[in-house]
C-alpha cells in the first residue's frame, strides 16, 4: 500500500501538519487537495482517530515548521544497535529439567493411557 500523506510539523494548536504524497479530497468540503499541499486531519465521529483529510479553507492552521518531532520508536529502529554483552547460552541441564517440568505430567498420563 502506497503511504498518502506525511508528517511535515505542527499546527499552531498542537495538530499535526501532513503534505500530501499524492491528490486527496477534503473530507468536508470535497475540494481537492494537490499533492505537495499541507493539510490537517480530523477525528472520525464515534472513533476519535484522526484520518479524515481537511484542507486549508475548512480548517485554517499556522505551520510551525520548526515543530517536527521525531518518533522515538523510529529513532530507536533507525539507531546503530548499541553494543550489548553477547548472551549466554543457558545450561542444558537447566533446558531438559525445565521442559520436564513442564512436560512430565502430559507425558507420564500419555503413556498411562498406551
């Protein structure tokens, strides 16, 4: 699926400022929105997430570009792996007691029943 839009900053009241990947519909009015043009989203009634494309006329905004904020998690996924201690493989005995443990009921009842 080809991404529609992207988030470019914020809006004067904190909403977040998309520019579109490719033409849209406002979602109020049914104006176009070229690709390149900045909008906002709004909430879908009864979901409240934000999906639904609003143009410049229906809801006027200030672009702050300066107000990106980078995501986090895309930071972490994008971030060199930090150098961790390599693990260490847990003992074979500790694996065959525990999948014993675990097993050992099903497996005495199994054989109960041959």
């Amino acid at each position: 699926m080809n991404a529609v839009s992207e988030i470019v900053g914020r809006a004067d009241k904190g909403t977040a400022v998309y520019r579109a990947l490719r033409p849209l519909l406002c979602a109020t009015c049914g104006a176009g929105i070229n690709e390149g043009a900045l909008f906002t989203r709004r909430k879908v009634k009864g979901i409240g997430v934000r999906i639904m494309p609003q143009c410049r006329e229906c809801a006027p905004f200030t672009f702050e570009p300066g107000a990106k904020k980078e995501s986090d998690l895309l930071r972490s996924l994008l971030a060199e792996p930090a150098a961790s201690p390599p693990k260490r493989p847990a003992p074979e005995k500790n694996i065959n007691e525990e999948v014993a443990r675990r097993l050992g009921p099903a497996l005495r009842r199994k054989k109960e029943r041959q």
